[in-house]
C-alpha cells in the first residue's frame, strides 16, 4: 500500500519479448526498465488527486499533474464532470486548461503529464494539441471500463468495444451547408496563424 493507504503505483516500460524496452515507434532501445523516481512521485500525485477528486464528490477517479522541465508541478487536476456538471471536464482536460492559463500560452511543449490513467481519446486529443512532451499513466483503460465508465470512445463509435456501444448515429453532412463547412478553412486561412 502506499504513503495514504491506497495501493502503491507501479509503472513498467512496454518490452519487446526480450527484456529490452521499445519506443513508441517500436524501435528497441536500451532504456532502463526502471521508472525514474519522479515520474513515481508525479504519478503518485496524480493518483492522489484521483483519490481527492472522489473523496470531494467532484467526479470520476481520474487525477492528473503537468510538470515543467521534469521538477516543477505546473499544476495538478482531478475529474471535475460532477462539480461542473460538465461532461469534458475529465481530469487531463482540467489539468491542460489550468497548466495554459497558468503559463498564459496554449503551448505546453516543455510540459509532461502524468495521469492515473490511460487517457480517453479527448484527453489524448488535449494532450497532443496542447504538444506536452511526454505523458505516463498509470492503470490502463480497461481498469475504468471494467467498472462501467465509457468515455473510451473510439471502440464504442467503431462497434468493436467489448464494455459498450454508442447509440450514436453518425453521418456525413451533404449539399450546401457541408460544401459551406469544407470553405470555411480556405475563406479563413489568411485570418490566423496556426498553433
């Protein structure tokens, strides 16, 4: 058990069958398989605001904390959906929002997030346009499906998803108005810089 009597977080590093840890792109590399002890503590963080955020009733078991250049907490954020009534208010959502109004930019770039689980297709979408560096998460998603959450979205919307399906109906829109919707990127292209 860890330090507040809830259970010690472990986080290992994806193998290639042969004890040697694998990028994200797959390439093997020589990484320690040892997590470096600050990503124990921030993930330790994030799973105690996981705990905090159920304890206050303000939503879901979900924490997260964005750190900046490895050692400061930018800021720390649980599920907030309950106490917002606000169904994106999920705890990686929250912690982007606060980290960019903190800093005062979108760009998180020098960031990493640490979140007590494996992120929802919104939260990575936060994620990755927020461009923080790095994310580590602790259970995998199929630890919140399994005792009914469904924000796992993707498998839902395809149909593939073995804990539920989406009634959903979705559908290309047609005619004019989707013409119109497809010329609104090129009519504002010259309005903006992009991020």
């Amino acid at each position: 058990m860890g330090d507040e009597g809830h259970p010690a977080v472990e986080v290992r590093a994806a193998e290639d069958g042969h004890g040697e840890a694998l990028t994200p792109s797959g390439h093997v590399k020589a990484f320690e398989l040892e997590v470096e002890e600050r990503d124990h503590q921030f993930l330790t963080m994030a799973v105690d605001e996981a705990y905090n955020g159920v304890k206050l009733g303000e939503g879901g078991p979900f924490g997260a904390v964005i750190v900046k250049d490895g050692k400061v907490v930018v800021c720390a954020a649980h599920n907030e959906v309950l106490k917002n009534m606000d169904p994106t208010a999920h705890a990686e959502v929250t912690a982007v929002r606060k980290a960019c109004q903190k800093l005062g930019r979108y760009d998180l770039s020098d960031c990493e997030i640490y979140a007590s689980c494996e992120p929802c297709p919104m939260c990575f979408g936060a994620i990755h346009l927020s461009k923080l560096k790095r994310l580590v998460y602790g259970a995998e998603a199929e630890a919140a499906l399994a005792i009914g959450f469904d924000d796992f979205i993707a498998d839902a919307i395809r149909g593939t998803a073995t804990y539920q399906k989406t009634n959903l109906k979705i559908e290309k829109g047609s005619g004019k108005a989707a013409d119109a919707a497809e010329q609104i990127f090129e009519n504002t292209k010259s309005k903006f810089v992009m991020y």
